[in-house]
C-alpha cells in the first residue's frame, strides 16, 4: 500500500512538473564512488543545480582535488529556491563556476553566483554554452523532461551520469541508446538509492517516508536508477547462471507471438538456452554486454505485447545468450569440418591430394 502511494507522488510529481526531488549527499556518494577514474581533467556539469542547495555540487566541490577535476559548474532554472524549499524566486536562471582556487567558496552565497538573462532552462542558449565546454553531466533532472533531456546530451555527444525513473527504461528513446550499447544503468537501483529530499509542503505518507536528523523530508519511491555512458568494471561481470532449460521446459514456457521463452527472473536465466528468452526490466541492472545481446522490448512478431496463453508478463527484454551463440557456432563450424573430412575419405581422396586440389 505504501509503495502504491510513493509511486503515485512520483507520478504526481510528473504530471504537475513539480519535477522537486533532491538528491541526497549519501546516494551521490554511494555512485559515484564507481567512477572516480573518469574525472581527471575534466569539466563536470550540474545543469539543474543551484550550488548554493545541490549535494551533487557539493560533492564535487568538496571531492573537486582528489578526483583532479578542472571545473565544476553548476547551473539552476529559475524557479530554483534561495534555501532548499523556501518561497525567494527568480525569473532568471543563475550559475556558478567552482574551480578549486581559495577565491571559489565551496559554500557559495547568492553574490558569488552569475544571473543568466534568460530562465536558465537546460536547453536555453546559455546552459548550452556551459553545455559544450564540458565533459561530463552529473545530476537528477527534472523526471517530466527526461526524455528531451537526455537527447540533448546525446547530441553534445557528452559523458552522463543521471537519476531518473525505473520507467524511463520503457521510453523508446531510452531502451534504443541501452540496446545500441549508448547507455547503461548504473550500480544503484530501486532501493539501492535511499530517498530523495522533497519541499516541505509534500505530504508524507506509509512507511516510505520520514524525516531525517536534519528535519528534511524524505521519501523513497525505491523506483530510480542511474542512467550513464562512463564505463564500470561492474557491467562486464557475468550474471552467474545455475539453471537449465533441457529437463525444465515447462518452467519456461514458449510465447504466443514470438519465437522464444519467458523468463520470470533474472537468476533464472537458463544457461543452456540458444534462442530468445523474454526477461524482465530489472534484467538491465545486471546485463553485460558481453555475455547477452538485446534484441527487442516488449512486442512480438504482431508488435502486439508478447504473451503466453494469451496472457501478457509485465513488460519483457526479449535477449540471447551471446556465449552459447559462440559456442554453438563454433561446434557446428566443427560438425561441419567433420562431414566434409569424411565425405573427402568417402571419396578416396588423401589429403595431399586435398592440398593439391585446392591449389
Ligand atoms: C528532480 S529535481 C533535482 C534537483 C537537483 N538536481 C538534485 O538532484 O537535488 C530537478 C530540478 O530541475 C529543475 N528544473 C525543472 N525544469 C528545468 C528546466 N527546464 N531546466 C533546468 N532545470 C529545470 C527543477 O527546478 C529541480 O530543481
């Protein structure tokens, strides 16, 4: 019940384009924790930030030496609040540049930040100067403008790390740059990312909710991810596979509109599978691109939901075992080079003969 009601204030939070939930230091932390090899000598991009409240601002200004970051800035839209959920707005957007220098305030106040003339909209002119001098994004946007948020990065051909939903993985657009190996989730999911500061005018509801030591509201609708291009050893490790398919068939049954099984959960992917497996969502947190490909979300070949019996699993990743494909290739390549040995032998034929005749 209490899930029911977090997920439906994210959603809330999508059709109003409140779009209001702040990250908090320990999840920042806890990510990014896996990439610090990435950062040297760059220039990293808090777009929908305001340094003055940001815990992602803040964890790359306090971290700024140790990761051998070049620049930080961090850039607010308008509406953004003086203090976390106080009613001072601006019509204009503001930024701040963070360069590690004793004059750059690592706490900074509204006379070090620099007024934009326009709302400071991530796809306004100016946040897209800032935009292309950097390297890598890191922040939580706006849930109600993932989508174009994301594209836009694409189109600067920049480096991502993101909060968003669970669903954005249902976003054509999105599940295109997973399946094409353009992105990728990151290492904390669901309730791996603890909760998220809301104003204080949310209502709290169920056990999902709280306020913390420092009397922020939190909640925690346990259905994010983090969205990301920058690589981690953590994708290339193999999902580990106990089960079997061959003496379990009917554990997987066949669909109604594709050539392949449904596989309810991940860790009873059958490792002895050739052809297409249907998975679920939560398929991707574990996906290596080395061991599995994906072949297509959702539909099957009447682009109708994929189904069994005429029943439809919630939505399903149809994938194929990348591994058994080698091997299968390789053992029929074998078989192959068998027969025509024998054939060669049926015929008489030695094999300096063989040499010759292919000379
Ligand atoms: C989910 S909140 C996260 C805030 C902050 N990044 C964090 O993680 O604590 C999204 C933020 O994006 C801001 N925002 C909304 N629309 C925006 C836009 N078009 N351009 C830039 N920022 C926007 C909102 O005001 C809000 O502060």
């Amino acid at each position: 019940m209490a899930r029911k009601v977090q997920h439906s204030l994210l959603n809330k939070a999508k059709t109003n384009k409140n779009d209001e939930f702040y990250t908090q230091f320990s999840d920042i932390e806890s990510e990014l924790e896996h990439y610090k090899n990435h950062f040297k000598g760059k220039v990293v991009f808090c777009n929908c930030d305001d340094a003055r409240i940001s815990n992602f601002f803040k964890y790359f200004a306090q971290n700024f030496k140790e990761l051998g970051l070049k620049k930080l800035i961090s850039a607010c839209y308008k509406k953004q609040e003086r203090d976390l959920f106080n009613t001072e707005e601006s019509e204009n957007g503001s930024f701040y540049e963070y360069t590690g220098t004793i004059e750059d305030r690592i706490e900074p106040n509204s006379q070090d930040i620099i007024y934009f003339n326009g709302n400071g909209d991530f796809r306004s002119t100016e946040s897209i100067e800032l935009l292309k001098q950097s390297d890598i994004v890191v922040t939580n946007p706006p849930f109600s403008l993932f989508r174009e948020y994301v594209a836009q990065l694409i189109k600067y051909d920049k480096a991502f790390l993101l909060i968003g939903n669970i669903n954005a993985i249902t976003y054509k657009e999105i599940f295109k740059l997973i399946k094409e190996n353009n992105a990728w989730l990151g290492i904390n999911l669901g309730r791996g990312i603890s909760g998220f500061i809301v104003p204080e005018h949310y209502e709290l509801y169920g056990t999902e909710a709280r306020i913390n030591e420092s009397g922020n509201k939190i909640i925690s609708p346990n259905n994010c991810l983090w969205l990301t291009n920058l690589e981690t050893s953590k994708r290339h490790e193999d999902i580990e596979l106990t089960k079997k398919y061959f003496g379990n068939e009917t554990e997987y049954p066949k669909y109604d509109n594709y050539d392949g099984i449904n596989v309810n959960k991940t860790k009873d992917i059958p490792s002895d599978y050739n052809g297409f497996m249907g998975v679920p969502i939560t398929f991707l947190h574990k996906f290596n691109p080395d061991q599995f490909e994906i072949i297509k979300f959702r539909k099957g070949n009447d682009e109708k939901d994929l189904s069994i019996n005429g029943k439809c699993p919630y939505f399903r990743i149809l994938i194929k075992n990348k591994r058994i494909q080698a091997e299968f290739i390789e053992l029929t390549k074998k078989k192959k080079s068998q027969q025509v040995t024998k054939a060669i032998r049926n015929l008489g034929i030695n094999d300096n003969q063989q040499v010759y005749a292919s000379k």
